[in-house]
C-alpha cells in the first residue's frame, strides 16, 4: 500500500496518459457508475500533473489499485478508513494500492452543482457513517464487474468465481489478477439493481489495524500541504488584518512597501455586505503581493497603516460578568428551553438535598498547525484553487460567488489538511485569495502568518453554565436544571434564531432520559467577537460542567462517584431520547465499567493519587476516561489516562485508537492551559507563548484506549476522546488536592486555589 505523494507509486504519467486515450483497459468505479467514464481522472494517477478528478477506484494493466478518498484528511485518518471500506468490499490486495486525495467533485447541471462524490466534509464526525453504505457499494460493484469479465473469459458462471486478494480465482484454482481483467470490466454495464455486499463474516481488511496510509510521508517530511504548493507565476500575498470586525482603514501610505526590492502590489480587501459569515473576509485586510514570502512579509513591516476602530467594544471579563448574570437571574427568561422533562419546579420543593455549582470556560481558539492558505489562479473560463479546506463544496460556493463561473470551471483541490478543529469549514481565507488574484490578475498564493492567525480566528464562546439539582431521600436525583450562557457560533451565519442555540447544547446530552425532571435552558448572549464552529461542540463544554457536576452530587453525598454514576445511569436499557435518537445505557455503562476496572478504581479511597472518572454520548458512540493524577507541592502531574470508546462497527481500529488517544491529548491541552482573552475587541494572544499549547510534561505519561468491539453500524469518533476527559482530569484534581476546579484553563485556577 502507497501514497500518491510516495515515490513508489507504480503508475507512470504516460501510462494514465495512455489510459485517458482509451488504449490501456482501466477500469474506474464511482458513485454514480453509469456516468463513470465521463469523469476525470484523479489528480495523482496522471503522476506529476495535479488537474483533473477521478473515479473512487482504478486498477490498471499490471495490477495496481488506485483508490481515491473523497474527504478532506485533517489528520483524523480519513484517508485509511475510506480506502479500506471500498478496498475490503474489492477484495483487493492492500499492499498494491495506493491511496490519493481527490479534489472537489462537481458537474454543471443547466448551470447548478452536481455533487459528484456526495458528501466531502471533514470535521463533522460523520465521515465514516456517510461512507458505510456508498463506498462499500463502489467497491463491490468493481468486484461485481470483474467477476463478469472472468466468467465471460472462463465460460462459467460468475457466481462459480470467487475473489481474493487482487485475484480472481476459478473453480479449479486457477487465478486471475485484477490487472488481466480490467479492460474488459470497463466495457461491461453495470447492472439496474444494487450489488450484493459482502456479509460480516468475509470481511478481510475491515475491523484490522493498519497503519495510516501517509505516515512514512509526515514522519519523512514528504507530505505535501496546501502551504507547500505552488504555481511559477504566483504572487505571495501576507495581510495586515484590522484588529476590529467592523473597524476600516484610517491611514495607509504605501510608499516604503512598495520601494521594497520584489513588492508588487498592496491591495485592500473588505468583508461584503450581506455575505454571511465565513463566506467573506473576515475582517478589513491589507495585503501586500510581492514575488517571495521575504519580501511580501518585509513589505507588510513596512506599511504605515492606522486602524479606525468600529462602533462595537467589549471585553472578556465584561463578557463573562454578562454570562454569570444571566445564569444568575431568577426572573430572566431563556432564549431557548432546549429540554423541559417533567415539572423541575414542583419536584423540587419536595427534594431532601440540594446541590448547585457554577462552571466557567473561556474563550478558545483552533490554533491549527497550517495556518489559513490558499492558491488561486484565475483565468477567463476557469478558476483553480488549493486550499486546506473541510468542506470543499462550501469553498466552491465562495469561488463561483466571487468568479460567476459555472460549475465545471472551477476546480478545487485538497490535499492533506494540517489540522482543523472546525476552522476550515469557514472559507474567508479562501475569499481573501480570490479577491486578491482578480485584483492583480496573478495567480496568487496566501499565507496567513501565526500572529494573524490567532487573532483572526472565528472563536469558541466562553460559556457559564449554572447546575442545580435535588436528590429524594434514597440518594436518587430527582431534578435537574442547567442554565447556559453563551453567544451562539452560529451567529450571523444566515441560521434561524429558533436554531442558534443548537451550536451550544444538546438537547439529548445526558443526564437526559436518566432524571424524571430535567430542565436544559440556553441565554444567547450577543459579542463584538466573532464566533464558529469547534471541535467537539457543543458537547465538549457541556460535559465538563455535567460531568464534573455529578462528582460534586457524590461529594455531597459522601459516596464513590462512580457508585453515584451507576445508580443514576440504572440497569441496561433503551431510553427514547426523541427525534430518533436514543441512548443505551448499557453501553455508556460498559465503556464506564471498563476504565474504571482498568485504573484500579476499587483503590479510589487508598491511593496517594488522585483518580477522576467521566463519561459521555454522542450520536450512539459512547465514551469514558479515568485520570490517575499526583501533586508533587504545586507542580501536577497526570500519570495516566485510560479511555474506552464504543462506536459500532470499527473499521481501521489502529486508526480509531491514534484519533481517540490524539482528541484525549487535544481536551487536556485545553483544559490545562488555554484561554483567549480580549480587551476592546483585539484579542491579546498573538503566538504560542501567548497560547501555549501543552507541553509533552505536562500530558500523560501512559494514555490507553480500550475499543469495545461491535457489529452495529459504525459512527463517527474524529471528536469522540475529547468530552470527557477534561472532566476526568478535574476530578482527579479535586481527589488528590481537594481543590475543586470550576473554571478553566484548570492550572491557573487549581494554582490560585491552593
């Protein structure tokens, strides 16, 4: 198995170049097939050409298996899961093919988008659970068609054949290689009904680890980014952006810019009215263009520009003041009453105990390794754009905005994405380049530099959540009322207001369905700060507060928290949670049972460290973390994390356990230590000194993923490590320090308490 980017790629340019002129038999498979030979190649199987899109499968003369991956690969693994739901459907040897990210699938349809590969979204956490029916189908109709081709040549019927690794194999033994049957499964129809898929049981490559397919290439420096492409004739384009969203240029002399040696051309950019957010510049920019990044960054050092600040200022603390207050109100009215089960109010006055607590979180921002970039070239019949981008059709919206050109002129491609946390599901950045080459007439290519970045980013709201509850006289909770205050990250993004508040609560999030009265009320709170969607929204926030929550029920009650846990989540059953959705308490027991067996909890009172246990739901995969954590004076240390994780059906589960062991480090790193902060409107961190990111010390020393296996169908897991285990994490500190930490970043506040 190969990389597009591994020199080992056994296909040569004149050979697909032979292939596209009809005289090599290359069979291509895509969804839908009856319009397969009218697409485009992939990009990586005409070698060192980057233009063009392909089919998901291709197998040529010799053998070789080239399997193109629709999603953007932001590092979650995409790339291995995809190919191996199609590959393991083909019967295909994995060690000849070779996995290539293909760009934007798009056909002009009387002038509208045809979606040609469906979904090709990254960041939702839905990758594999869209993939599970469409590839699988990819693959076995290639399966399907060189069975045919085999039994024509053999004589015999097909369903007399069998396939094996690559092969086609005869009923008296004789095998036949892929490569020998594929010119003549390319002219053979696909048939009118659906093709059968393999059953469980014949599975060979899905449910066993494998590696991620472009490793060797990160590890040896040889993965190509969208920051490492480029186009001879491109202008490179750094920006001054304006501190403020809705601020304008006040002064700008760009004659010392300009007089330096390989500057081009200073251009201004501004957001455009009525373009929602994240469809436009962001903010007020100025660019400078020049022939290399050195001189284009040196000609940004050298502007003399003087920002006007607009009419909206704020704070962060001013912001949270605002929060609190409203969480606080007795009288204030919600924005949204998410969840109403039961009557929290009568219930309440015949509670026995009462249990309240306020949990504060900041403002965060993504903090991607990539910066924002793009390359943009533009001519009079086509646009060709670059981009790190999790949504390539919502890029080529912004394109073919800002171009007028028609569907089939535009071409978006995406290689691997260097982190995105949800950021790159917005498109200014790609805007900005668009502007920019119209405005010079260039190809262009944008770099965002750090400090831009950071201050330029769509936030994470801070939010305050308020929790209160009530438990009877046999320790059951009764009631249960949360209030949360934050501003929507759907905000200005041309969503409904009755919908704003679905970017910061679920209403499904437990404890629903496990408290007969459970109250779930959201306050919108409006900010100057711009705002978008996060990694793990909106249940990463709430199950901080929630599950750190129920530990403080079981302080109040004097008992182990995980007993406290047991009795609330009950014995194993479906609970309707609405909407169809529904949440098995089995499983969230399991995957709870199994960390807590595995970090010694029956040693939670004994030990000299701390141990923290959470768990959490999300879309019918479940999750749990325990933390063994020890202080040493003021300095902590967590000694090591163990998670277990129930998704159904698991296809690559080395893929899934480095996901969930990388989202486990990612919450931690949050939770210890970041906080955006700002004061009239400018954000005060401008590098990772300012953000710092955690450090290798201050993680784990051992983190452990157990996977509990399944034949349900498979859902998503890019964000699935992180909800609990912050939680888990303040629960061990609160255990081994008795510093119970509401607010984060967690060791600023565990230091100021102890």
């Amino acid at each position: 198995m190969s990389h597009a980017n591994d020199t080992m790629l056994p296909l040569s340019r004149r050979r697909f170049l032979k292939v596209l002129a009809g005289t090599a038999g290359a069979l291509i498979v895509g969804i839908p097939l009856a319009e397969a030979a009218d697409l485009p190649v992939p990009p990586a199987m005409l070698g060192d050409t980057l233009f063009g899109l392909g089919a998901y499968v291709r197998i040529d003369a010799d053998g070789n298996v080239v399997i193109g991956i629709r999603d953007p690969d932001t590092g979650t693994g995409t790339s291995t899961s995809l190919a191996r739901i199609i590959a393991d459907e083909l019967d295909a040897d994995w060690t000849r093919v070779s996995v290539v990210p293909l760009g934007l699938g798009v056909e002009d349809d009387n002038g509208k988008p045809r979606w040609i590969y469906g979904h090709q979204t990254s960041g939702l956490g839905n990758s594999i659970p869209a993939a599970w029916a469409d590839l699988r189908g990819a693959g076995a109709l290639a399966r399907w068609l060189l069975l045919q081709a085999a039994a024509r040549r053999l004589g015999v019927p097909a369903d007399r054949l069998r396939c094996d690794e690559g092969n086609v194999v005869a009923p008296d033994g004789r095998r036949f290689g892929y490569g020998s049957l594929a010119e003549a499964a390319a002219k053979i129809a696909p048939p009118d009904a659906p093709v059968q898929l393999k059953t469980p049981d014949r599975y060979t490559l899905i449910g066993q680890p494998a590696g991620d397919i472009d490793a060797r290439a990160i590890v040896t420096g040889q993965t190509a980014h969208a920051l490492d492409t480029y186009m001879a004739d491109a202008l490179v384009a750094v920006l001054s952006h304006c501190p403020w969203p809705d601020g304008s240029v006040e002064s700008l002399d760009t004659t010392e810019a300009l007089a330096v040696k390989g500057v081009v051309k200073v251009v201004q950019v501004k957001p455009e009215a009525g373009v929602p957010l994240g469809q436009t510049v962001r903010s007020p920019a100025v660019a400078v263009l020049a022939e290399n990044t050195w001189a284009a960054l040196q000609g940004r050092a050298k502007l003399k520009l003087q920002w006007k600040a607009g009419a909206q200022s704020e704070s962060s603390a001013w912001f949270e003041q605002q929060a609190a207050d409203l969480v606080n109100a007795k009288d204030a009215q919600p924005t949204t009453r998410a969840r109403n089960d039961g009557d929290v109010d009568a219930a309440s006055k015949k509670a026995a105990r009462r249990v309240e607590a306020t949990y504060v979180q900041p403002w965060l921002a993504h903090a991607t390794a990539e910066p924002m970039n793009c390359l943009v070239r533009i001519d009079k019949d086509q646009a060709v754009v670059v981009a790190p981008t999790q949504a390539p059709q919502q890029a080529w919206k912004v394109v073919q905005r800002l171009t007028g050109l028609s569907p089939a002129q535009i071409e978006i491609r995406v290689p691997r994405v260097g982190g995105g946390y949800g950021r790159r599901l917005d498109h200014d950045y790609v805007a900005e380049a668009v502007m920019l080459a119209k405005a010079v007439e260039k190809p262009v290519k944008l770099m965002w530099t750090r400090d831009e970045d950071l201050t330029q980013d769509y936030y994470r709201s801070a939010t305050v959540h308020k929790l209160s509850a009530t438990l009877d006289a046999k320790r059951q909770v009764v009631t249960w009322n949360q209030r949360l205050a934050s501003a929507s990250s759907l905000a200005q993004r041309g969503q409904p207001d009755n919908q704003l508040w679905t970017s910061e609560v679920d209403a499904r999030q437990l404890p629903a369905g496990l408290v007969p009265n459970l109250r779930s009320d959201w306050y919108s709170l409006p900010s100057a700060m711009l705002r978008g969607p996060a990694r793990g929204m909106p249940h990463v926030n709430n199950a901080f507060a929630v599950e750190s929550f129920i530990d403080e029920i079981a302080y109040s009650l004097k008992e182990d928290p995980l007993v406290t846990r047991l009795r609330l989540i009950g014995e194993p059953r479906m609970i309707d949670l609405g909407e169809g959705h529904a949440l098995d308490t089995g499983r969230l027991l399991n995957v709870l049972k199994l960390v807590a067996d595995r970090i010694e909890w029956k040693n939670w009172l004994r030990t000299v460290n701390g141990l923290g246990i959470a768990c959490w739901h999300i879309n019918g995969a479940y999750v749990a973390h325990a933390v063994e954590a020890s202080l040493q004076g003021d300095k902590l240390n967590i000694e090591r994390v163990v998670c277990a994780v129930d998704v159904g059906r698991v296809i690559n589960p080395a893929g899934l356990e480095g996901q969930v062991a990388g989202a486990t480090l990612d919450a931690l790193s949050s939770a210890l230590n970041l906080s955006v902060t700002y004061k009239d409107s400018q954000v005060q961190q401008r590098n990772w000194k300012d953000y710092p990111l955690a450090s290798m010390a201050l993680l784990p020393d051992t983190t452990e993923v157990i996977i509990v296996p399944g034949d349900r169908e498979p859902t998503g897991a890019s964000f699935l490590g992180m909800p609990s285990a912050a939680p888990a994490l303040a629960n061990a500190v609160f255990r081994v320090s008795a510093v119970r930490v509401r607010r984060l970043p967690l060791l600023k506040e565990m230091l100021r308490m102890l």
